[in-house]
C-alpha cells in the first residue's frame, strides 16, 4: 500500500469508485480508494439502479445527462459490462401541474441539446401496452432512460481507475484522519497510514462517521426504503422488446422491467428512519425485513396504472438503507474550515449522478473550481444550524414527497423555525408569510391574516397580489424591508484596506464614509459574489455581502492571508439590517435622526454611523430596490426597537413593512442581479455587466484568471425581457428562473429571474442570452409553452438613477 498520495477516497461505493475514476482521468494518478469490506457494501449493491436524465435544476440536468452517456463508454474503456438496459422512459402526468413540469423540462432539454420530448398516448401505447393511460394528460419520452447493474458501474469505475493508476484497497477501513501541521493529512487504517494533500469522504451510509473523525458534523440522516421484483409475468415475457421503465409521479412510486417481471419501488408517506444515533461499523451487504404494509397505498397506485402488476406473484423485496441530506441534495464540496477535506454525501439518485457528480468532484480539487455552478448542492449552504432534530424533519418531508412537484417560491415548514431574530413574534403577528433563508426565518410578504400560509402552483398564487401592493407602496411612499439576512463582516486593523483589495476586484474606498460594490472572482475567472465595502475609519470597513453565500464564501477569505493585528470576523448575527426605501424615505427616517439626511449632506453612496430613534445604526445610502433609500444595520438586541420606530414612523406616509418577494420584483424592475441567480461563477465579469468593477492595475484573489477571461468576447449577456400582456395573462403566469428562451426556434439562453413588475405594470425577466439583443422579439418558456418576450435596452425603473441619487 502506498505511504503517499495525491488524494486518499474512503469508501468504494458508486460515488467513491466514480470520483478515484475522474481524478485519474483528470490526470492525478497517484490516488488511492479505500474500503473497509468489498466494495459497493454500503446502499450501492442493492440500489434499484433506475437512471435518469432530466431534472428541474439544469446543472443537475447536465450531471445525470453526462452520466447517462458515460455508462456504455465506460464499458467500452474499462471491458467491464455496466449492466446497461436503455429501452426509454416514459414520463407520465396526471395533472395540470404535473405536465408544465414535464413541459417546461421538455423545453430545457431542446435547449440543452438532451434527448425528452413529448410522444402521443398512441405511441406511449406501442412503446409500453402495460400502462393504463387514462387520465393521462401528457407523456414525455426519454429514450436513453433506463437501468444499469450496480456493481458491475461500480467495478467498471475502479478497473478505469486502477488502469490510470489508482490503487484500491478492500477490506482496509480508515479508522482515523489527522491534520498535520503542514496542512497534509495522516489516514490511518489497520494495513498503515497514508499521508495525503486531500482527504475525500465517499462513504455513503458512513458519511457521518467518517467525518466526525475529522471533526466535521454532516447533517445526514439514513432511511430504509423498499422495492419488490415480481415472478416472472407473461405479459412483459411475450412483450418483443424490453419495456420503457415508467415514471408515474403522481402516483409515488417507480417501475421498470427486471428480467422477465417488473420491479416497483416506493417513497411511501409512512417513512422509517435508520441508525439515528449513527450507522453500525459492522452493517455490510446487509437488508431489513420485508414490510410491503408500508407501502400498500403506493402499489395500490402502481396496480391501477398497470393492472398486470396486481396478478404477478412477488418474488423479492429489497428494503435497504440510504441516506439523506436535508434537501435530498448531495453535501459536496471542500469542508470550508479545513484545508483538503472534500466532501461527497447524501446522493440519493447514485446512479442517475456518479459520472457527473465524479466529475464535479475531481474538477473541484484538482481546479480548485467545478465548470458548473454547484451553489445548490454544495455542502456549505448548510451550517451548524441544520441540527439533528431539523434534519430528521427534513429528510421525513423530503422522503415523503420525494414525487411531489417541487413549484418555484415553494417553502416547506418542515424543522422550522431553526432560527429566528428577535422582531420574529412581531412579524408574525404583523402577517408575515416567511421563507427559509440560511436556517433564518426571513419575511417573503405580509398577508392581512397572522398565519396565512402560501399557496403552490407554477402560476400566480395567494401572494402575487399582496405583493404587488408592497411594491406599489414603496414605489409610491416608502417601505421597511427587513435585510438581517444580508451577510455582514468587520474588517478591522491597520492591514484591512490592503486586505480588502487583495480580496475583492475593485478598488476600496479610499475616504471614510464612502462605499463601493465589488465583485469577487472566482478560480475560472467568474463571478464568486457580489459586495458592497465601506469604510467606517481609517482602519475599520464593513462589507456586505449574500447570506446564504456567508459560509461558500469562506473558502475565498480564507486563500489571502489576514496582515497582523487585522481581523476579519462575520456580524451577520450580532447585527440586524432594515432598508427604508421609497419617494418619501428620506422624510420618513429624518423624523428619527438629528443626522441630515439632505443629498447635499447624506448623498448616494455614503455611510455614517447615525442616530435612529436613539440606537446606533451603520447607515448607507444604497437600495437595492433602486429607490431614494438607506439601509440601517444595527445590533440585534436593538433591532426590534429600531423596527417598531420605523413602523411608528411610517404610519404618517401609508408605508409600513415589504417582504423579499416584493425586494424580487423591485430589483428585477431596476435590472439588478441577485448572487445564485444573475451572478454564479459560471459568468465572466463582462456578461453581468461588472467587468468595469474588475480593476486590472492591482492584484486581488484570482486576478490572472481575470485577465484571461476578460480578454474574449462575452459568450452571451444579461439582458432585461418584457414578457407580452397577452400571453402571460393567458398562462396567468410569470417567469420565475430555468425558463429556456428560443429565439426563432433556436435556443439562445435561459431566464435567471423572473418576476412582474408592478409598479411599471410589466411581466419581466433578467435572463442570459447570445446572439440576441435590445429590440429583438423571443419566446419565453414559461410553463413550456412560447411567451413572447422582447428585450429591454435599459430597465422599465429609474433607467438614469435619477431616483436612486435623487
Ligand atoms: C432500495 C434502494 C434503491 C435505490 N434505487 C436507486 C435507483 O434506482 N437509482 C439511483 O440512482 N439510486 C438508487 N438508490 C440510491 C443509490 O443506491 C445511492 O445513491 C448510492 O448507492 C450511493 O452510493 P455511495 O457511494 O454514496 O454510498 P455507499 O454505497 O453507501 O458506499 C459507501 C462505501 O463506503 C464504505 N465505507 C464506509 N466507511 C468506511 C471507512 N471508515 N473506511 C473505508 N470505507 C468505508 C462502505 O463500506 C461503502 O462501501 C437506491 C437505494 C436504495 C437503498
């Protein structure tokens, strides 16, 4: 066994084998996997090994369409057979609701160049004559969906691995992982130790464990969950070909052919829960008894689409664990407070995922960046605030509506509230519907009843309206928009300044009381994340950035060394933040302050530490729903003080609070991008407009790549679209983000935001396209079906910052 390596993976289920295959073929050759039984003996030896390749996330779209094409190559290049069955999937839907989301993927897959689309109930019959269609509104059609044999991608993925290479070692658990102080690690097993730069935890239903020996908590939660496999059925045996595989959404559960019967698998309501307290070290190649009870009603649903299911005899059930991240998502990505120590947990669709998120993993450590935008799914978006008890919540609810349709603005209540600031009691009194926001409890809008709940749907819901009259209110007098979930940092020291520009693009500001906004570049030249910097003393800045970004953006700080005596320390609790915006802002707060808020006195981009209502505030003179406005941080043991004076100050003028929905349509009037939306690292600084904040006469953290990137042509741009009155009153739906844009039947980009407008009385969109620009008529795919849509050359609000500056 080796002593060193490049990077040591433990765990040789599918992920593990897939991620040790992807760093040799990315060129690291000196990489080891290790396993403490055989491999495959976590949930990958008896997964149901169904794979899929359309998603609602395109990245994730991208991920499974990659894996999906890599099984039979994969064969090809290593000799050992995947197992590979590709006779198609059906897709069916039930309801309305169900065909936009197979619609609107439909229309994503034309974009992306992936093979889903709609057949006829005709040809659905040819294909599959098991299914009974009836109420079937529509079937799409994916032909490279279909099966593969767990262990045989597996092995194929360690004998690609090992001809590149790579060492794999069965039987040989890792028993510790120790940082050096040189940064490196010390993996320990029974056989020797290895030392290593990157330590990489594959181990599936272990996951939790294997990182405690790091330190690392994961919050992760393992479930059982069952499928059966009937005898061998007459109807399926005499079929010419094998069968498409059918995915009855609606009807909670899956199926597919398995020999000469069917195999149905369920994500019942009356889930179970395993090893709570941790995995047992001794569970391997392991099942659970058979308990087809639980998922009775589910069968009962898969009987009555394929009725032949109902008189086959059953001849084994599998009911194994898996585990399972809050979201259901992967936990991927280096631990942001170590150095080498990546993580790839919780992946429930293992094989619809292996090759890309392999891929993804070997990129992230090898480049030090992934090509796609992995926010979504990287480990950081959870924190120490994701518990035990709100990850069980969680994952029950994930479980349980594993088929559900998921709609855009969704928020479940599942776990919550996980935390809340102190003016929480009040809001909720006040109406506020709230959203999940980095484990907060954050304010979406304000209904007129305490406890109104949002409805769900892919058109307008219960809130468009309320929201409209917030936005209408602001845009008319003013509004108190609660933005405690802004991320806040100090940076304070004789070195801040310094610091501050070797870490952001731009230049900070020089005087006291001034702002700027900088963008922060990513390893491949793109947009890591949006700040605004001020400069409160000669010594002291506060910089401001996304909340839920706060621990994803971690990993940039940590890469440029803090000078002596300077520190840099997050306030995002400590402190609370409101934005009083609107024509009469300014009157408004002057009844609370003796600090001038005159232009002349206060003007656009200025800060000072004032007075209002007698609590210290940091003010800055910035809105980011481009209005005349100030954003007022202050302690958050003062925050419900501050709030009730802004309320008791807005009585006069009509203007009360506006939640992050109303904050979404402002902003989208304005043309402003939003980080995970607009600004990802998958944009370079002159597609998003933020190249002339990118200064290339200093040094910052990933200026070379910079450079590079700004030296080409952008590849598309961001671009404003006005949705025709027409077409989205028919749909009675607006864009919302994912949404593909055609332009003459060709496919040129995808909406990023989508919102309507209504204090401009327009149906927007902030989107990417190529090829296109201001004046050119395009379709929109909202719902999946054409919306016609042209495209803005400035934004509908404020175009020339009078407003703003005003
Ligand atoms: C009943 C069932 C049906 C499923 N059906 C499908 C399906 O149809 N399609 C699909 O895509 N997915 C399906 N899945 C999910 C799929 O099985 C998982 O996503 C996948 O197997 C996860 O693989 P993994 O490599 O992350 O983890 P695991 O398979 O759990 O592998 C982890 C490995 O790490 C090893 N390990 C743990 N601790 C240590 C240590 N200290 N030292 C060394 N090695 C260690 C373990 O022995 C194990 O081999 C199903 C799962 C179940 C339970």
């Amino acid at each position: 066994m080796r002593t060193e390596a490049q990077a040591v993976v433990i765990g040789g289920g599918v992920i593990g084998c897939s991620i040790l295959y992807h760093l040799t073929k990315l060129g690291w050759s000196d990489v080891v996997l290790l396993e403490r039984d055989e491999l495959t003996s976590g949930s990958t030896w008896h997964a149901a090994a169904n794979i899929h390749g359309l998603h609602d996330s395109t990245n994730i779209s991208r991920i499974q369409h990659y894996t999906m094409t890599l099984y039979n190559a994969l064969e090809e290049e290593t000799g050992q057979s995947c197992g590979v069955f590709q006779p198609g999937s059906l897709y069916l839907a039930q309801t309305e609701e169900r065909e936009h989301q197979l619609k609107l993927q439909a229309a994503k897959a034309k974009l992306y160049g992936m093979n889903f689309y709609e057949i006829s109930i005709d040809e659905a019959k040819k294909l599959n004559p098991l299914v009974n269609y009836d109420g079937i509104r529509c079937v799409m059609y994916e032909p490279d969906g279909g099966n593969v044999d767990p262990s045989g991608v597996t092995n194929a993925y360690a004998v690609g691995a090992r001809q590149r290479g790579a060492e794999i070692h069965r039987f040989t658990p890792v028993t510790a992982t120790e940082q050096q102080d040189d940064g490196s690690w010390l993996v320990k097993t029974p056989k020797g130790d290895i030392r290593t730069k990157w330590v990489v935890n594959a181990a599936g239903l272990w996951g939790r464990e294997v990182a405690a020996l790091a330190g690392v908590e994961l919050p992760l939660q393992p479930t059982e969950h069952q499928y059966f496999v009937t005898e061998t059925m007459t109807d399926v045996a005499e079929h010419g070909s094998r069968l498409p595989s059918v995915s009855d959404r609606d009807g909670e559960y899956y199926l597919r052919q398995e020999g000469q019967g069917l195999l149905v698998g369920a994500y019942e309501k009356d889930m179970k829960f395993w090893a709570e307290e941790g995995t047992p070290l001794d569970f391997a190649h392991d099942l659970f008894p058979d308990d087809l009870e639980r998922i009775e009603e589910n069968m009962m649903n898969a009987i009555e689409r394929l009725p032949a299911v109902g008189d086959a005899g059953i001849k084994r059930v599998i009911n194994g664990p898996m585990i399972w991240s809050p979201d259901s998502n992967v936990l991927m990505g280096p631990v942001p407070e170590l150095e080498g120590y990546f993580c790839c947990n919780g992946i429930i669709p293992g094989f619809s995922q292996s090759g890309g998120m392999g891929l993804m993993a070997a990129q992230w450590i090898i480049e030090g960046e992934t090509q796609y935008d992995m926010f979504a799914w990287d480990m950081a978006r959870f924190d120490t605030w994701a518990t035990k008890a709100f990850t069980k919540a969680r994952v029950q609810d994930q479980y349980a509506h594993r088929f559900a349709i998921h709609f855009p603005n969704e928020e479940r209540s599942a776990g919550r509230p996980a935390r809340t600031r102190p003016i929480y009691e009040l809001q909720s009194e006040m109406g506020a519907v709230f959203g999940l926001n980095a484990g907060w409890e954050h304010p979406l809008w304000f209904a007129d009843q305490p406890g109104t709940k949002d409805t769900n749907g892919f058109t307008r819901q219960n809130w468009w309206a309320p929201v409209g009259e917030e936005c209408k209110m602001l845009r008319d007098r003013a509004g108190i928009i609660d933005i405690s979930n802004f991320a806040k940092y100090r940076c304070k020291g004789p070195g801040a300044a310094d610091w501050l520009n070797a870490v952001f693009a731009n230049n900070m500001p020089k005087t006291v009381g001034r702002s700027c906004l900088t963008p922060l570049i990513s390893k491949r030249g793109g947009i890591a994340g949006d700040f605004t910097v001020t400069r409160t003393a000669e010594d002291e800045f506060w910089v401001i950035g996304s909340g839920m970004a706060e621990r994803y953006h971690k990993r940039f700080f940590k890469e440029v060394p803090l000078p002596e005596g300077t520190s840099f320390v997050s306030m995002t609790e400590a402190m609370c933040g409101f934005n009083v915006a609107g024509p009469k802002s300014r009157e408004m707060l002057q009844q609370l302050t003796n600090t001038s808020l005159a232009t002349e006195d206060f003007p656009f981009m200025r800060s000072a530490m004032i007075e209002v209502a007698g609590i210290e505030v940091l003010a800055l003179r910035v809105s980011f729903t481009g209005d005349l406005g100030w954003e007022l941080h202050c302690k958050s043991e003062d925050q419900l003080r501050l709030y009730s004076a802004l309320l008791q100050a807005g009585q006069p003028f009509t203007a009360g609070p506006v939640g992050s929905r109303a904050l979404m349509s402002l902003r989208v009037e304005k043309g402003y991008g939003s980080w995970s939306r607009e600004y990802s690292p998958e944009y370079w600084p002159q597609e998003v407009g933020l190249d002339r904040l990118c200064k290339l006469d200093k040094d910052f953290l990933n200026k070379s790549a910079a450079v590079s990137v700004l030296e080409n042509a952008a590849r598309e741009q961001l671009v404003l679209l006005h949705l025709d009155e027409a077409d989205v009153s028919a749909s009675n739906a607006d864009a919302t983000g994912g949404e593909p844009i055609f332009k003459n039947g060709e496919g040129i980009g995808r909406v990023t935001s989508g919102a309507y407008g209504y204090s401009v009385g327009m149906s927007l969109a902030l989107g990417y396209v190529k090829n296109a620009g201001p004046g050119d008529v395009v379709d929109v795919m909202v719902l999946g079906r054409p919306h016609k849509a042209t495209i803005l050359s400035e934004p509908p609000f404020d175009a020339d910052g009078a407003v703003l500056r005003g």
